[in-house]
C-alpha cells in the first residue's frame, strides 16, 4: 500500500448575515475531485506539519492567509482499488486575512453553514463536514473503491491535541 499524507481547511467566516463557511469548487483538471465543492487543501511536503501545509495550501488556492486554525479531524481513506492510504487532517481557520479571489485550481464561495452543498462534495467530506461544524472532533475510516465510499467508521473524540502532528523526513 502507498501512503500518502495530506490535509484539508475549512474557512469560517461569521458575518452579517450569520456564519459562512468558504469552500472551493475544483477547476483544475486531471486532478481528484474535479467539479466538486472541497474545503482547500492537499499534500502535506516532506519536513512540513498538517498546520504548515493549511497555511500554504489556503494561501495557494484562495489567496488568503490563515492566521488561527484549530485541529478537528483525522480521516484515513483506504482507496481499496489503488493500493492507496490517505491519512488526511482536517482543519477549522478561524482567522484570516485578504480576500478570497479564483486560482487555477479553485474556485471559492462562501457557504451558510445550513446550505452546505453536500450532494456535490466527496462523500466522506459531506459526512464529516456538518460534524466538524458543530464543533465536535472526530478520527474515521473510510473505505473507498473507484472514488465512491463502500464502508465507514466514524468516531467523535473529545480532543485531537494527542494526535502527532510532526513533519515527516525522508
């Protein structure tokens, strides 16, 4: 099996008209999850922690820097077909500044929590994402072939700070 690191962040924005969250819409082709709504995100680089990657993977992808994350979830997604472990770390930005403007690969939107557009984001990430929300932690198991989800296990935890989350070497 190959093991690959990675990780998402989940903007909030409370405003006006209540709390947001920003997601961005994959428009960069050839990559995985073209055309779905996704938090921002992807590989975590050797000598780079999850926090690290969030910080330059939202910047990448929306031109906004993270200021205040909080961790909130660990995901690893079996892809039973490809011979591929994804351990992926889930964050909330609580703080950030500058605008959020399109990139190459996406295509931001801000979203009130209760209008998420779960039926067009990856089916692990719609199960999660409202538990994340909520404010309530969590680590999962996902069992995965040709991209659709066949098995599940989802366990709510009081607190990731046990989790390591060190920059891998090679």
């Amino acid at each position: 099996m190959i093991h690959k690191r990675m990780m998402v962040v989940y903007p909030l924005d409370t405003g006006l008209f209540g709390t947001g969250v920003w997601l961005g819409r994959r428009i960069k082709k050839g990559g995985m999850g073209y055309g779905l709504w996704n938090g921002f995100g992807g590989h975590i680089e050797v000598n780079e922690t999850p926090e690290q990657a969030a910080v330059r993977e939202l910047e990448e992808e929306s031109r906004v820097k993270a200021l205040k994350l909080a961790r909130c979830g660990l995901t690893w997604n079996v892809h039973l077909d490809k011979g591929i472990i994804v351990e992926l770390y889930f964050f909330l930005c609580h703080t950030f500044t500058g605008k959020f403007k399109p990139t190459k690969e996406m295509l931001p939107q801000r979203f009130p929590i209760n209008q998420l557009p779960l039926l067009e984001m990856w089916e692990s990430d719609s199960l999660v994402l409202p538990q994340i929300l909520s404010g309530q932690s969590y680590t999962a198991t996902f069992l995965l072939r040709e991209n659709r989800m066949v098995g599940s296990f989802v366990q709510p935890v009081a607190s990731l700070s046990e989790l390591i989350l060190k920059p891998i070497h090679r």
